[in-house]
C-alpha cells in the first residue's frame, strides 16, 4: 500500500494533484473487484473512525460505517446533539481529544457559510486525518464516485466527453452547493467538457467557478455557463441535474424558496433526454426530488446510473481511508 496519502486530510480534491487522484481510483476500482469475489481486505485492522453528521445521510453514513468494517477497523457515529458539541465545545478541543482516541475524524457539515470552516478548524489541531463527508463547499466522497462511475460507463480516457451539470427544481429543502461545486473543479482535470447550467441568480461561488475554469483551461477542455435548461442538454454525453440553494439571492430562506419556486420546469424528462446523445447517461448523487427533479421515467430507467454511482460511494470511501489512514503503525 503505498504511503503517499497517509495522515493527509480529504477535504477537496482540489487540495490533490492528479496522479493521488489517479491512485485513489485505482484503489477504489481494486477494492470493488475484491468485495464482487468476497476477497477479505483487512488494511485497517482495528482502526477507528469517529463520524459526527451535523446533517443526515443514508449513503455517506453507511459507505463509511460499512467500508471501515469492511477494512477490519470500526466507526463510532457521533451525534453533535447529544455531544458536548451541543454546550459550546469548540473544534479546537473536539479534534486534539479524538485525535487522541482513534484513526481519522470524518465529519459532514453543511451549514451554509459554517461547515467548511468548522472542518477546516478540526484539520488544524487533529493529528489524524480528517474526512470529509460533505460541507457547505465541497462534497469530495461524492465526486470522487462520480468520476469513477463515468470512467466505468464510457473508459479510462475522459477527454471530450461532454457533461451538463444543471440545476433542477427541488422544494425539499436548500440543498447545497458542494455536490456542483465539486464536480466542475474536478470534472475539467479528467478532460470532460463542463455544461453549467442554472436560472439566473443560482450561481454557485464565485472563486470556486474562477478555479473551475482556470482547471479547464490548464487542461484543454470547455467550460461554459448557460441560463437554459435544453441548450444545456443538447449533445450531452452525461446529465447531472439536482438542486441547489440559491444562496446568493438572498439570506431568507423563504425568499430563496419563492425564487426557487418560479422555475419548476427545471426537470429532467424523457424529452429532454432526448437532447442530449443517445448513449447518454443520467446521473443523480440521492436523494431525488421525484417528481421535481427528475421523472421516474428517467431516474428509473435504461440511461439511469445512480445505483452504479451509489455502490461507488463504497468503493471510494474505503479507498480514501486505505490510503489516509494505511500504512505502518
């Protein structure tokens, strides 16, 4: 196992450069091959991961819950409610004590403005690895799936294919910004061609879109930004459409909300897939919005991967912890 990544916190792929990007997919890939034939893969052999989710999660939570078990370690779930977290504990003291008790601090965060920095706090003062199970910014986990799962579908070689990433209609709840955010930053540097689509005023961060297009431009690819939903699907070889806040049309939810509201033909459908070529595949991170976001004409069929991406989140859980939490006592 090579020692390149141990102790390194995962907080944004952008923090990585390609070839350690290249070497957790290689991972996840062998890791996947080893699970399909029952391979045991004791790496972590009585490691321990604490997970603390300020927010919820079904395919996070259990990719890492099961994927450390599965490395032979174990993962306490930690609820920030019932921890002295809840009376004022600051991160400061939070990551130099369970630094003390275990392997790595994983942590999902997505208080807007909030969670990055409070990860970015528990990295100074931990002495192990801190994970990133989605903040406000980024949602590393998820894209490194993502990426895995298209270089599944279409090969190794990425370069050219284009890929929509567009904004869809969801009344749920804000959702944030990580998911899109992380996909147009790491997107580029795989040679796939990036489609961002959204109503005006749903921009993602202004920064993280000027690195996006600086990252498309250091390696040759397009990036563009379009205000409609078909000319976004048009020739498209890949569609992620899902929702984000509108964080930057104002600080009252609900007058977000009553934005997000005049723009429900913001869906995924068959019509629009026909857009797009026809071996493209559809995309989601889950939970969709049903009926919002996506038809289940759509989101349940043929052109469909979100099952493929989902089992993915595995893969690449355990071989980010493989790799940041591995090597010699």
């Amino acid at each position: 196992m090579s020692s390149m990544l141990r102790g390194r916190h995962f907080i944004t792929t952008q923090e990585f450069a390609k070839d350690e990007i290249d070497l957790m997919l290689e991972l996840s890939s062998d890791l996947k091959r080893r699970f399909a034939v029952g391979e045991l893969t004791p790496w972590l052999l009585y490691k321990t991961v604490f997970m603390i989710f300020f927010d919820e999660s079904t395919r996070t939570r259990n990719s890492i819950e099961a994927g450390i078990t599965q490395l032979g370690g174990h993962a306490h779930f930690l609820n920030p409610k019932v921890m002295q977290t809840a009376h004022g504990e600051v991160a400061r003291d939070t990551a130099m004590i369970l630094s003390r008790f275990g392997h790595a601090i994983a942590v999902r965060h997505c208080a807007y403005k909030i969670g990055n920095a409070y990860l970015r706090e528990l990295a100074k003062y931990s002495s192990v690895p801190i994970l990133n199970l989605q903040d406000d910014y980024y949602h590393p986990m998820q894209v490194l799936a993502d990426i895995m799962t298209i270089r599944e579908k279409f090969g190794q070689n990425t370069r050219g294919l284009k890929v929509t990433i567009s904004w869809a209609y969801a009344e749920s709840h804000l959702k944030p910004l990580s998911v899109p955010q992380s996909q147009i930053l790491l997107f580029p540097r795989y040679g796939l061609d990036v489609t961002l689509a959204y109503p005006e005023g749903f921009d993602l961060m202004p920064e993280i879109v000027e690195q996006a297009k600086k990252n498309a431009e250091e390696n040759g690819t397009k990036f563009e930004i379009v205000h409609d939903m078909d000319e976004a699907f048009k020739d498209a070889d890949i569609v992620i459409p899902k929702s984000w806040g509108g964080f930057f049309i104002s600080d009252d939810p609900k007058k977000i909300m009553e934005e997000t509201r005049k723009h429900k033909d913001w869906i995924c459908t068959p019509e629009r897939m026909k857009l797009a070529k026809k071996h493209a595949i559809y995309m989601h991170a889950l939970p969709a919005d049903r009926g919002r976001e996506v038809v289940n004409e759509v989101i349940d069929g043929p052109q469909s991967v979100v099952i493929d991406e989902a089992e993915n989140r595995l893969h690449t859980a355990k071989a980010v912890m493989a790799l940041t939490m591995g090597g010699r006592p």
